[in-house]
C-alpha cells in the first residue's frame, strides 16, 4: 500500500503536466469542450468564488456565450421545434454562437450589440464571459472581446454554469439576446 501511494505521489506532477493546455495563439475551433488552458491573455481567469463575489456585489456584467443550434430550415411544417432552457446566472445576458473560432460579421456585430446592451458602452466596463465547464466558447468569446473588440476589464470564468450550481449559486431561465 505505502509503494502504491509513493507511486501515485511521485507520478501526480506528471498527471498535471500532462493536462495542462497552452493558450492557442488564435481561437480555438472544435471540439470546443475540452480542457482548456488556465490563462488568457489579456485577462483576468476567475474560480468560482471570485465570480460569485462580483455577481453579488454587481461590479461586472455576466456574458453567456452557450452555443444554441438554429431552427432547421427544412423542418415539415406540423414538427414542433422545442428550444432547450438555459439555465443561467440571473442577471447574464445570453448571446449564444458568439465563441466560435470564426464568426461571420453578422454574429460579430451580434455580440458587439449585445455586449453594449448589458451595459458595456464604455470599453472599461467589467465583463465576466462563462459557458460551461472545459469549454472553449468562453474562453474564444473572452480572447475576442480583449484583442479585437478593445475590452480591458476581461474576466474569464472557465468552469462556467456548471461550477456555478454546484456551488449552489442560484440560476435562472434565460432567453437568448435579440437584435432588433
């Protein structure tokens, strides 16, 4: 028994190194869940304990960038289309599909609205980007928020929604954010 937990012992830092992931130097495309690195340039990665601190005392917006597959087109007309809830932090706005690796200029002016809709007029203001556990949308949404958008309180909070309720922090029903 001692030799097994010496061996385990000894053999952890590999098992850390061997997950540890490297920011990519552009965005990640899929397989977007994954482990993921445990930096972002340019911002601030938060555990779940830091985002409950700023959800409760309101010091940043909260951006959900689940993805949400479209209606298909070619669906028979009597076939009821029924949208998955998103269980959310109360007070996030949602704007799905914004984290993938590329996004046409529609989806990019999509999320540049939307984040001036949460309130985030200002380039200054503390945004918190989140999906869910081990996924890249987030982690896409925040690079792309820092580097090409000019954000410059960027919060990562890689283990999302699904840290979020096993701490059992409270979640709402959200819609997705609509343009106008």
């Amino acid at each position: 028994m001692r030799r097994l937990v010496l061996a385990m012992w000894l053999a952890w830092p590999g098992v850390l190194a061997a997950q540890t992931v490297a920011e990519p130097d552009g965005y990640r495309g899929a397989p977007y869940r994954g482990a993921v690195p445990a930096t972002l340039a340019g911002a601030t990665v938060i555990d779940v304990a830091q985002a409950y601190s700023l959800w409760e005392t309101q010091a940043a917006r909260f951006v959900d960038v689940l993805p949400r597959p479209p209606k298909p087109e070619n669906l028979p007309a009597d076939t009821v289309w029924r949208e998955e809830t998103r269980l959310s932090i109360p007070g996030a706005i949602w704007l799905p599909n914004v984290g993938y690796q590329e996004l046409a200029p529609e989806t990019l002016r999509y999320f540049e609205v939307g984040l001036a809709a949460a309130g985030a007029e200002e380039k200054d203001t503390p945004l918190v980007f989140f999906c869910l556990n081990n996924c890249w949308m987030s982690w896409n949404a925040a690079k792309r928020a820092v580097h090409e958008l000019g954000y410059v309180q960027v919060y990562w909070f890689p283990e999302g929604t699904d840290g979020w309720t096993a701490a059992g922090f409270p979640t709402i029903a959200l819609d997705p954010f609509a343009l106008n």
